[in-house]
C-alpha cells in the first residue's frame, strides 16, 4: 500500500497518511488534514530524497527519485541533475542548456520551467 508522508504546518508532526491507490491520494488531497489537530496545512515530505552517499548519481535515478529532486526544490541540483542525465543530448538543446544554467545559478525551478516550456511552444 503507497503511503505519503506529510508535515503538518500547524503543529509540525509528520503524519503519515496510507491510500490503497494513488488515485485514492489523488482523491484525498482536498479532504486531507492533519489527525493531530485536524490543519489542513500539509507539506509532503519527500523520502527518497535521502542519499547515504556524498556524491549523487543522478543516471541511476528512479523518476519518482528525479521528480522528488525536482519537488524539493533546490535548484541547483536540479541543474545538475539535469546535467547528468540529459548528458550531451540535452545539452546540444540550446533551450535545455540556458535552463540547467540558469537552475544552477540559483533559479526558481517553476520559472525556468515555464520559460522552458514557453520556448517549447515557440518552436516550428
Ligand atoms: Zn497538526
């Protein structure tokens, strides 16, 4: 059975919360509240995110692995995850190298995403 982990932002216990299916999390997600004080102010705690080793390898990432990168947030490992694993394929992508670049200078991983796409669209 999945379970999601959770922080709640009222009273900061981890909670976890277990649904049969993930459409069942999906379902849950308006109704979903803390069972200690009932907030609804829930952050999902990413697990995978904990790496025993120093150095990170990104090639032999999951994708649930690579989107918790992306869900936490931290833009300069999202650019050099993006770095790893897209290699020189993605990189010969003029949009997908400004946009690592960019990631590892500390960018919000939203705004050079929706830039990214927007140059996606733009293309013939
Ligand atoms: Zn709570």
């Amino acid at each position: 059975m999945p379970s999601y982990e959770f922080r709640c932002n009222t009273c900061g216990r981890a909670i976890t919360l277990f649904y049969k299916r993930v459409a069942d999390y999906e379902a849950a997600q308006a109704e979903r509240a803390c069972p200690h004080c009932g907030s609804a102010s829930l952050t999902r705690q990413i697990r995978r995110v904990a790496f025993a080793k120093p150095t990170k390898d990104y090639t032999r990432m999951s994708s649930g692995e690579m989107l918790s990168v992306f869900e936490n947030g931290d833009s300069r490992e999202v650019g050099r995850m993006i770095h790893e694993v897209g290699g020189d394929a993605a990189l010969n992508d003029a949009a997908m190298q400004d946009a690592a670049k960019r990631l590892m200078n500390g960018e919000a991983p939203a705004k050079v995403e929706r830039d990214l796409s927007a140059a996606d669209t733009a293309k013939p």
